[in-house]
C-alpha cells in the first residue's frame, strides 16, 4: 500500500513538473562574442513552442546592456544598426522559429546581449540566457588619408594669400 | 556689369577680410572631416551618411556667407557713403544688382572649390561621391542664389546691415529645419508640410534622397521645382528693387 502510495505522489509530482515546463522558450547563441569597433556581429536566436496549441503574434526582441563597471546602462539598438524586433506569425506546437540578429559595434566595453519574447496570452514575458559581448576600442589617427587634407587646406589658402599679396605689393 | 564684378571681387573677396572668411571655412571643415573620420561614435557611420552631413555644414557655410554678403551688398555701401557714387556711374542699376549678385555666387564657387578635397576624403572608398559633388554644385548654387537675391532685397528695403543680417538669419532658421532639426522631429507631419514648400529642405531632402538612399533624379524634379520656383520670383523682387530710385537714402 505505501509502494502504491509512493508511486501515486510520484506520478503527481512528475505530472505537475511537466505542466510547469515553459510553454514557451528561448535560447541565443553564441553565448559570448569578442569583437572590435567597426566589426559587425551576428546572434541567432531559437524560439520554441513546447506547449500542444500552436501560438500565433510572437514578437521577439533583442536588449543590449552595457555592464562595465560604472557604466551600467542599456543602448540604444538604434545607434548600433540592429534589427530590434522580429515578429512571428505562427509557431506550431514542438515547432522552433530562428532570428538572426545582426549588429555594428560602435563602443568599446563589455555587454549582455539577451533575447526576449512577448506573447499577447501571457502575462510575463519570456527571457533568454544572456551572451556576453566584449568590444575591444579601436583607435584610428589618420583614416582615409584626412590629417593632409585638414591640415593641408587651411595651410594652402593661406599661403594663395600670403602669394597674392606679395604679387601685389611686387607690382606696385 | 562687369565692371561692378571686379570692383567687388576686389573690395569684398579678394581683401584679408574675404581670404579670412576662406580660411575660417576650411578650418571648419578640417575639424568637421577629421571628426566624422575619427571620433569613436561617428566614423562608424557609413561613408554615405558621412557625406550627407559634410554636404549640409558645406550648404550651411555658403548660405550663413550669402546672407552676410547679400545683407551688406546695399546697406553697406548706404552706410558708408558710397552709394551715391556707385549710382553716380554710367552703370545700370540692374547691373549693379546682378554684377553684386554675381561675386556672392562666384564666392559660393570658391567654398564649393574648398570643399571638394573634403568630400572626397571623408566619401573615400564610400558610394555617390560624384553625385555628391554634382547635387551640391547645383542645388547649392540655386540655394545660394535665392538666399543672396532674398538678403539683397532685404539690404535695399530695411536699409541697414544689421537688420538685414538679422532677418535674414531668423529666416534661416526658419527654412533651415531640414538642418538643424533632430531626425525625430522631422518626421512629425507639420515638418513635413513645411518641408514641401521650403526650398532649403527641398535642398536637403534631395541630398539625403540622391546620396544616402541612392535615389534617382526622377524623385528629385517636385523639389528642383520647388526650388526654382522661389529662384526666378526673388530674381523679379531684386529687379524691381533695384530700379528703385530713392536707393541712396539712409535707414529708416
């Protein structure tokens, strides 16, 4: 009678954990990225519906969290040229949906990027794991050539007038 | 006419005070290049967009010149005595319109000639420099002409350079919303009334369309219209302005 019991409560137990599986997850990869300033990067994104009914207006979105140390703040995606939303129309039931999510890195540091997906039915949303991004800063002196020009122009009118007036006083 | 245009090209341009204005506008446009090129945030722009905004501080610099030049071209010569001998000579009035008229477009060439080496610096290796270079050289031009004829105009009606300086730079601001804007507020639907009949932003719109979105000419003809529309009815109000007869007084 106990073993019965036993296998009783068990089966109860087990039944309530596979409820209590997320309907719905969501996973991102790689879990970390080392790049430089300039360099465009990509994530992909995996949303999977676990439940038995299909789901349908999922909107996925990417945050990107500056965490260096005295400088936490989130970005603004805008700047960084991502793509910031992505919505899927149907995911059936076992069914996975993948994003790609590229962006430029425009500043050095360190950061966690994250997946999130909203569904109008539930209450809370549901979060990836986060990757972490570290961008290394990139110093450029003298791209495309600039300093002879910015220093050059200002120099060459200067001298075209230092020229003319020479010439003028020489023919008085 | 022509005589007029060396008089100026000699008293205005070709003097220290011209060469500083010459100077001046390059280093501006030295910091600004070296900026977009190298300042952490900014030279991750692409190069197009890069190019655009070169082209706007280029624009920017010829009009903020013609107003100033344009603005002094009648009050400046009533100010210091000097318009009574001008109308003195065998010149016609007309002429001495559009010969002044004529050194400000000469000394929007000479900015144009300047900013060539920075565009093609800061558009290296990047799309649409020469249409770039092209859409600035003449809508610039158009822009610039209408800007002079509006402050010439201005200088022979309010008689005074200040005021016409500062007409015609409380004008600017108006029509340069295009410019000095945030990108989020002009998308708000009054900006974009506003945009339609305003020839700066016609201007600018365009460039944005012909260097950022790779767009056609054929999408550019409404705002070319547009523009040429304000050019040929400010060229009759200078005319007419200056045939005028009592041109000599001064201030009201």
């Amino acid at each position: 009678m106990k073993k019965l019991l036993f296998i009783l409560f068990a089966l109860i137990i087990l039944s309530h954990t596979v409820l209590a599986r997320d309907s719905i997850t969501v996973s991102i990869k790689p879990k970390h990225i080392d790049g430089k300033m300039g360099d465009v990067i990509e994530f992909e994104s995996n949303v999977t519906n676990n439940g038995a009914s299909p789901l349908k207006g999922l909107v996925a979105y990417i945050s990107l969290i500056r965490v260096t140390e005295g400088q936490e703040i989130p970005m603004d995606l805008e700047d960084w040229s991502a793509q910031k939303a992505d919505k899927i129309d149907l995911l059936a039931p076992n069914d996975s949906a993948s994003s790609k999510w590229s962006m430029r890195l425009i500043d050095s540091g360190d950061y966690v990027v994250y997946i999130t997906v909203v569904d109008k039915n539930q209450k809370t949303p549901i979060v990836s794991e986060v990757a972490e991004l570290k961008i290394a800063r990139r110093q450029q002196l003298n791209p495309n050539n600039v300093l002879p020009i910015a220093f050059g122009m200002p120099v060459l009118i200067i001298l075209i007038f230092l020229s003319a007036g020479i010439y003028r006083r020489l023919r008085r | 006419m022509k005589e007029i245009i060396l008089k100026e090209l000699k008293s205005e341009l070709l003097t220290p005070r011209g060469y500083l204005w010459y100077i001046l506008t390059s280093v501006i446009l030295s910091i600004l290049s070296y900026l977009f090129l190298t300042n952490i945030e900014l030279s991750l722009l692409d190069q197009s967009t890069m190019i655009f905004f070169l082209m706007e501080a280029v624009l920017s610099l010829g009009i903020l010149h013609s107003i100033i030049y344009g603005s002094d071209s009648y009050a400046g010569e009533v100010e210091r005595g000097t318009m009574e001998v001008l109308l003195l000579t065998p010149i016609r009035k007309t002429s001495i319109a559009f010969g002044k008229f004529a050194v400000s477009v000469i000394n929007w060439f000479i900015l144009f000639l300047i900013s060539i080496p920075y565009i093609l610096v800061v558009g290296k290796s990047g799309k649409n420099i020469s249409v770039a270079i092209t859409y600035l050289f003449i809508l610039g031009t158009l822009i610039i002409m209408i800007v002079t004829s509006f402050n010439m105009i201005l200088s022979i009606k309010l008689k005074s350079v200040k005021n016409a300086v500062l007409v015609g730079m409380l004008v600017f601001f108006l029509l340069g919303t295009a410019i000095i804007l945030p990108p989020s507020l002009k998308h708000s639907s009054f900006i974009r009334y506003l945009d339609i009949i305003n020839p700066v932003a016609a201007a600018v719109n365009s460039f944005d369309s012909v260097v950022i979105d790779s767009e056609g000419f054929r999408r550019q003809v409404i705002r070319i219209v547009v523009i040429l529309i304000y050019l040929a009815a400010v060229i009759l109000l200078l005319k007419r302005a200056s045939q005028r007869d009592e041109l000599v007084t001064g201030a009201r």
